[in-house]
C-alpha cells in the first residue's frame, strides 16, 4: 500500500509496524490472495446491502495489487464492526486465514547479494500489507480475537505464514542464511557491505523468531573455524605487540557489528567465540613469546592492553600472574646472583623496581594479586644470594648520606631513602645490614663525612619504624655519644684555658660506648711526644668527672689538621692521624727509606703502605717516591715535595686507609655470623626453659619463628648439640630425638 494512503489513517487505526502481500524474489512469486466467501455469507441485517461487500472486495483487491483504494477507510472499518456485531467473527476470522495463502513459483535465478535484497523487499511489502489488512479487520482482532487466547492475532498470523511458506522453506532459508554469512565473511576480510540490509534481514529471523536456529549457530560455527584459522596462522607470523593490536580491533569490529545489525542474543557467545580462538588457545604462546620482550622494552601501552585483553578470557589472568611472578624472579635474579655487577647492584634493584611498580599501577590497574605476586618474587630473588644484597644497600646507604653527594636534593634523598626501604625489607638477614650499616656510619659520623643529620636521623627512624627499637638501639647509642663528646670538648676547651702551659695542639675527642659502635682492632703507634702529652691531659680531665670507666685510644680513626709550607706559600693538609706521622717525620730530616718511616711511626706495614701512597702516588702528592711508580715497595725512599702546588687553600689528601678491605668485609660477616650463633642460642634456652621438655621438630619449629634471620637446619643442630655439651639441655634416654632442659 502506498504513503498516501496510509496518511488516511487516523489515529484510531494506528497499528504495529509491518508487512504483506505481493513481492518477488530470488527464484520465487509470492502472491497473496485475500477474498471472502460473500455467497454463503450469514443471514444479516436488511440494511447490509450488496454495494457494502463489493466496497470491501475492491479494498481487498487493491490491497493485492498495491494500488489506490476507492473507498473511505472508516467505512471499510465500520462494515467489519457491523459484521462482528451480528455475531459473525468467527466465521470472518476463519475466512480470512484461510483466503490469505501464498503461491510461490520458480521464477530467474539470482546471484546472493540480489537474493538477498529480494527477499527484503518481499519482507517489507509483507509487513506493510499486513498493518493495512490489520487497520480494516482492526474491530475484528481487538475483540474476538482478543477474547480467544489461543487465537494468533492478525499480525501474528501474517508473520506465521510468511515463516510458514517462505522462511521456512529449506532452499529459501538456506540460501537466505548463506547470502548473510557471505556478506559478513566480506566484511570480516574489509569490503564494505550494506549494513541496512543486513540489519533489515536479520531482524526479520528475528522478528520469526528463527533467528537462533536458522542464523546464529551456524554464524557461531563459521565464526570459530575462521578465528580458529586466523589465530594459528597469525601467532606464526606477527610479533606479539601487533597480534594483540590486531585481536583488540577483532573484538571491537564484533561488537560493532552487533550494535549495526546482530541480535544482541549473540553477543555473548560471539565475543566468546573470538576470546577463546584468538587469545584463549593462544596464551601460553603469546606469554613465551612475548611477555618477556614487552617488559624488558617497558611497552606499557602493549602491556596494558594484554591485560585487558586476558581479563577477559577464563584462567587469563591467573596465567598471566605466573609469567609476571616468573619473570620478576628470573631478571632480579641475574641482578643479585652476577657478581660482576655488585657495583651497580642496588641501582639496578631501585630502578627494576620503580619499572615493576609502574607497570603493576598503569597497567595492570593496581591488581592486589599482582602487587602481592611481585613482593614475593622480589623477597625470593633478593635472598638467592645470602648477606651480599644486605651488604651492598647498606653500602649505597652510606653513598647517599655521605657529605659531597651532590646528586640529590633533600626531598630526593629523602624519597631514595624511601625507595631503599621497600627492597630492605625484602632482606631476610637484615642483621647483615646492620652491621654493615654501622660501620659506615661510624665513619662517617667520626671523620664529619655525614651529608646531612637530617637525613642521618630520617634514616634511623625508618629502620626503627620497619624493624623495631631493639634493631636501632645501638646506632641511637651512636649519636648520642657524639652529642655528648661535643659537650665534653666544650668543658675540655675551658678545662685547657685554666691550664699553666696551654698546648699549640687544638685536641677534639669523640668518646664512643664501646657495645654501640662497631669493634675496631687496636694498634699501637709511636705519637709524637706533644701528642701522648695532651692525651694525658685529656684523660685526667674526663677520669676526674668519670671516675671508674678505661679509655682506650683508637689511632686508627684519628684524623688532624697540618699547616705546611712550600715554595709556592703555606697550606693546610687535611690528613689522618697515620699521614699525619708520616709528614710530622720531614720536619726532622730530608730523605726517608720505608723501614725508617715503619720504624718510627710504629704504623703495620699494610696500612703504611696505602698512607705512603696516598701521600706519594695520589693526587696531592706532598712527598716525592724515588723511584717513581704507583705501588710502594721496601726499597723506595721518600722526601718532601717542596714544590708542590695546588689551588686551594685547604687540602683534602684521600684517606686510603679509610676504604674498606676485604679483609674488613670478611670480619664484619664474621661478626654476625658469631652474633647469630649467639642469639641462636639465646632462643633455644630460652624455649627449652619455658617448656622443660621438647621434641627436636617442635624445637626447630619455634626457633624458625622466634629467629629473625635466615638459619639452616643444619645451623640448628650444631648448636643444640653445642648446648648439650654444656649442659644447658640434655637427650632423653629412651627417646633421643627428646630435649629436656637442665636447671
């Protein structure tokens, strides 16, 4: 039926959108015919004469050949309202089932796209014709229709027959079904295809509620054999950053395509679909081949989109998480277990860290599992290689906080300091750091090398926050014996003042408790006279204020200032006390051999060596080596370089003898191995005190709870055996794998 027509319509007879009638297609006529059976019509009324049947025949037959109705639409309603009112419906409604049938004939062959369009063409002329048969027999369907549930209303009943006679025709389904498919398939491979006419045909299966079992699940299965195909193909031929670009536009041209025409039904199993044959087959491949790459190049934006892309596949993201543990293990693990690169150890972490934690943040959209999985596999990498990893932060602690660090501001430094805290806790053996740790600051507190106490103290107080007082009572004890020897110097420059015979020496003494600071092996060394002098004078001084307590020197961490004349005019050398001997020497003669310097300053024979190099050899060289070379050997002779210049005032010559050896190194870890055996123990009296008797499984057990380092079980044994020998604990008689404790 044409526009005008239905612009006759008013809103009484307003109806569903849809369809009918005469239409061609692919190789079929389809001619529907609607007429009554006016000569046996039921007895009506006299005022139904036969110009009222013939009005409605000629509606009927242009409503057939789609063309002009003669007659006022209203009058055409009102004869179907007179008819059901004389109690005539069922026979009406009968009747015109029954005329409306479809005759379909073989007519030319068409190729799949005009098919197609054809057959939409058919489907909108359908529904078209269907809304106009429905306005006339309008009366008809909302009232005996609508009384008798199990009758299917006119526009159900056209859409039944049009399924009936047409869709349901097995060559007209099939090649209606392959026509959509084959449109789609071009779409797929990226010609254009005419996206209207699929949605029309599409909603039409629906709408017959055949799209389900005539359309999707073959859609489905094609849809899998090409993904399927697709995916093996393109996993052997492109790298995984553009595999997963190319997946990521897969999957939003599918859902394109069911907001332009799909059910949205099929969302769901077609998303799945490509999920599983383009990543779900494939993730093991994509992470073995890829994943390694993408993080070593920190590709964040492929990362992040392999993430997206695996959260949505079953198992993707757990799968994912075991590469990412794995391959944080493996990489920090060539960092910590390569010796070669110990130098540059600590950095590396830092930064590997830092890279870790962005990517975790950007692109893995801060997941907690895994956050969580890169803690512990920095905690079981960062321990394959015990006491270094502790040993070497400790050391990159002290760089940073050591006076001359120029590389940071305060609130760099201080967020350094924070960064180096996430990787200290990962250390099991943090007594390691500690010890370490002391001892650098020692230095640098004793020899004024500490870049800020700010900074010294912001330190310490997140080792406290992170390991407890106990860890940092030592290095507490440390400061304050340096607050407290400022005070003590303060009364000892007044004590001197008062004194008959003022010394030209300006003596600072540091007092150190000797269980806070590390242990240091004493030597004896020949000080000059004036020297032993003012020591005397300072220790009557403090014995007199503290009665009952020893001091012992320490040379080895003395340091002095020498006023030094050359030709060139006076300068001051900042030297240790060892140098310091060394040039006090040339005061009394021109020329000195190795044994005469060795024989008169006392110093051993290791540490005068690397003082008369750094004297002789190094930058500031204040002493002439004949003969020359960079190493001292016995027979060398040394004498004073009177033509030395330099452009400053104040000279700092490098105090080699400060540098740690690895003779030192091996006697720090010597030292809390020894600690460690003494706090094992402590905790296996201590439990076997507590619970008298205790089988040596339950005892290990505890110890591995209450011991804050690492321990092998062997470790373990050796001293429960040890305390046996000593009768702290004894073997039960009859059953010797039984402690018991001894009073």
């Amino acid at each position: 039926m044409c526009d005008r027509h239905s612009n006759h319509l008013t809103s009484r007879y307003r109806v569903l959108q849809a369809i009918v009638l005469k239409s061609q297609l692919t190789g079929f006529l389809i001619v529907w015919k609607i007429s009554f059976v006016f000569f046996n019509r039921p007895k009506l009324a006299e005022n139904y004469t036969e110009d009222t049947w013939l009005k409605l025949r000629d509606a009927v037959g242009a409503i057939q050949n789609s063309t002009s109705i003669k007659y006022n639409l209203e009058e055409l309603y009102q004869a179907v309202e007179n008819l059901c009112s004389y109690k005539v419906s069922p026979t009406l409604y009968k009747q015109l089932r029954q005329v409306c049938e479809d005759h379909v004939q073989l007519t030319e062959s068409l190729d799949n796209l005009s098919f197609l369009k054809r057959m939409n063409r058919c489907w909108q002329d359908h529904c078209r014709q269907t809304i106009m048969i429905r306005s006339i027999f309008l009366f008809l369907d909302r009232t005996y229709v609508l009384q008798n549930s199990l009758l299917p209303s006119i526009w159900d009943t056209g859409l039944e027959l049009f399924r009936t006679h047409i869709v349901n025709d097995s060559a007209v389904q099939k090649r209606t079904v392959d026509g959509i498919l084959e449109q789609i398939e071009l779409e797929r491979t990226g010609e254009t295809v005419d996206r209207s006419l699929l949605r029309s045909l599409l909603g039409m299966l629906s709408d017959l509620q055949v799209y389900k079992d005539s359309f999707e699940e073959r859609f489905l299965i094609e849809t899998n054999r090409l993904y399927a195909a697709e995916g093996q193909l393109l996993m052997q031929e492109r790298d995984v950053p553009e595999y997963l670009h190319h997946v990521a536009r897969r999957l939003e041209e599918e859902n394109d395509r069911i907001m332009s025409y799909l059910d949205q039904s099929t969302q769901k199993p077609l998303i799945s679909c490509v999920e599983k044959q383009l990543l779900g087959e494939h993730m093991t491949a994509i992470l073995q081949k890829g994943l390694s790459t993408l993080l070593d190049e920190n590709r964040v934006t492929e990362l992040a989109l392999l993430y997206q892309l695996f959260s949505k596949v079953k198992g993707g993201l757990p799968t994912l998480l075991q590469f990412w543990r794995d391959y944080i293990k493996s990489f920090g693990g060539k960092i910590v277990c390569t010796p070669e690169k110990d130098k540059d150890m600590v950095q590396d972490l830092l930064d590997f860290k830092d890279k870790m934690d962005n990517v975790a943040q950007s692109c893995f959209t801060r997941n907690e599992g895994f956050i969580n999985a890169m803690k512990e596999a920095f905690e079981t990498f960062i321990n394959k290689r015990p006491n270094k990893p502790a040993e070497l932060i400790a050391k990159y602690v002290d760089s940073k906080l050591r006076a001359g660090n120029k590389e940071a501001t305060e609130e760099e430094l201080e967020r350094i300091l924070d960064k180096i805290m996430i990787i200290f806790r990962f250390i099991h053996g943090k007594d390691v750091f500690e010890a370490f740790y002391k001892k650098d600051l020692a230095k640098r507190l004793l020899v004024g090398k500490s870049a800020s106490v700010d900074a010294e103290k912001s330190m310490l107080s997140k080792l406290k926050h992170e390991c407890g007082a106990a860890f940092t009572s030592k290095l507490e004890g440390m400061f304050k014996d340096m607050e407290l020897s400022k005070d003590i110097m303060i009364q000892f420059k007044q004590y001197m003042q008062n004194q008959s015979e003022p010394s030209n020496i300006e003596l600072t003494v540091n007092i150190l408790t000797m269980g806070y600071w590390p242990s240091y092996t004493p030597m004896e060394v020949h000080l000059p006279l004036e020297m032993v002098k003012l020591q005397e004078v300072f220790k009557l001084f403090y014995l007199g204020k503290h009665s009952g307590r020893k001091l012992q020197w320490q040379p080895t961490l003395g340091h002095a200032v020498l006023k030094a004349e050359f030709k060139e005019g006076k300068k001051e050398l900042q030297v240790s006390l060892f140098q310091t001997l060394v040039l006090l020497m040339f005061n009394e003669g021109e020329e000195f051999s190795v044994e005469d310097i060795r024989t008169a300053t006392g110093i051993e024979e290791g540490e005068l060596r690397r003082t008369l190099q750094s004297l002789a050899c190094g930058k500031a060289r204040v002493l002439n080596k004949n003969p020359r070379g960079k190493d001292v050997e016995d027979g060398d002779r040394f004498n004073f370089n009177n033509d030395f210049k330099h452009k400053l005032f104040r000279i700092k010559i490098n105090q080699i003898q400060m540098k740690e050896t690895v003779e030192e190194q091996v006697s720090t870890t010597e030292r809390v191995f020894q600690d460690r055996q003494y706090q094992i123990d402590a905790a296996v009296v201590r439990i076997m005190k507590m619970r008298k008797t205790l089988s040596h499984n339950l005892l290990v057990s505890e110890l591995y709870n209450q011991l804050k380092f690492p321990v092998k079980p062997g470790d373990l044994k050796k001293r429960i055996e040890s305390l046996i020998d000593r009768d702290y604990m004894e073997r039960d008689k009859e059953t010797p794998n039984q402690y018991h404790y001894v009073a």
